[in-house]
C-alpha cells in the first residue's frame, strides 16, 4: 500500500488559504500571497525534498485550475517535470473540463477513491486543497502532514483544520526545521488511537 502525503503553508494561526498569490482565492480574502515574503533558501529546499518520491497528485478542483493554468507552460524545471509527467487526480463535485495531460476526475465515494489510489501509487502528494484536506482529515486518509508554519497571524480565511479534524492522535516524524526567516517546517505522521486524558492533579508514579 502507498501513502498520501498532504503538503500544506499555514501562518501562525494556521490560515492557509492563498499563500501563493493575490489572485489563488481571493473570495473575501485580502491577504493572497502571504508566503512569497517569507520564502527563503532553506524553506526552498525543504519543499523540494518534500515530493521525493511522488509518483502522482490529489488536487482539489481549485488548486487543480491553478496548477492546470501555470505548470504546462513553466518551462524545463523539477517541479514542471515532475507534475507533467505524473497522473494528476481531481476532487470535485461538478463534472470540470480537466485539460491537463494525465488528469482523471474521482468518482463521488472520495473515500474509497483515495484507498484505491493507495492501491496504485507509492506515493500520493496532495498540495494546498483545503476542501479536500478537509475530508481527508476527518476520514484520516493521510499517511504524512507536512506543514510549514509561518511567522504571520492574519486573523482571517481558511483554516488549516477548517471543519475536517477529529480526535486524532499523530507523531512529529523528524525535529522541526526552522528556517532563517522563522518558517518552522513541522512533519506529522498519522497515528494510532485517539488522544488520551488524564488528571493533572494526581499523584505522578515516577
């Protein structure tokens, strides 16, 4: 079985709607483009090491109209490379024209869509896609959450865990990584159970 790698930029209060560019998803956001003042060499780096091994994507629709507009026409890059060359699948509950080569639309079962691509991939990155995080999240369909958390607060748009959390345990798989511009790379893996309780007022049994 593959794993499904969710790959995501958050600020500080875990806002991680359009950090790429003013215009990503603007609906009632005034703060698109966030992350471009913060991306460093380290952070750089740590985001292309991040899809080592990616042999496919799970998009949302919207993230999947931006990529669609941008990658096929990068030039000769990694990223280009890679996101052209590999299967591209597409979250969405309308029926969008997907032009991009490679691209296949999931069947409306999203759950069982994605353990079916588990089946057939190594490894399944999926890149911004709030929405659909959101249903990963609340299925715990993911194997890694990969989270650069930034050094803003802004106060408004799409959370991070924006309706889909549920208890959930997970693991930091590594030590964070800080960058020089203070952008903390935080690796989870998913984990077993859901949180435990407990006292903080009784006797501890050293």
């Amino acid at each position: 079985m593959g794993f499904v790698h969710i790959e995501l930029f958050t600020t500080l209060d875990l806002v991680g709607q359009a950090p790429g560019g003013p215009e990503e998803d603007p609906t009632g956001f005034a703060f698109g483009g966030w992350q471009a003042p913060l991306i460093d060499e380290v952070s750089g780096a740590q985001v292309d090491a991040a899809y080592e091994g990616t042999d496919a994507l799970l998009l949302g629709r919207r993230t999947y109209d931006i990529f669609a507009a941008y990658w096929p026409q990068a030039g000769d890059n990694p990223f280009a490379r890679l996101f052209n060359r590999i299967p591209k699948y597409v979250a969405s509950r309308g029926k969008p024209e997907l032009t991009w080569a490679g691209s296949e639309l999931l069947g409306p079962d999203l759950p069982a869509a994605v353990r079916e691509l588990r089946e057939r991939h190594q490894q399944v990155t999926v890149v911004g896609s709030l929405d659909l995080v959101q249903t990963l999240l609340r299925e715990k369909l993911y194997d890694r959450l990969d989270l650069w958390v930034h050094p803003i607060v802004l106060g408004t748009g799409k959370k991070v865990f924006d309706g889909g959390a549920v208890p959930t345990n997970i693991t930091l798989l590594e030590p964070p990584a800080a960058s020089p511009r203070g952008t903390v790379l935080l690796r989870y893996g998913l984990a077993e159970g859901i949180p435990a309780t407990g006292d903080m007022s009784a006797p501890r049994e050293d």
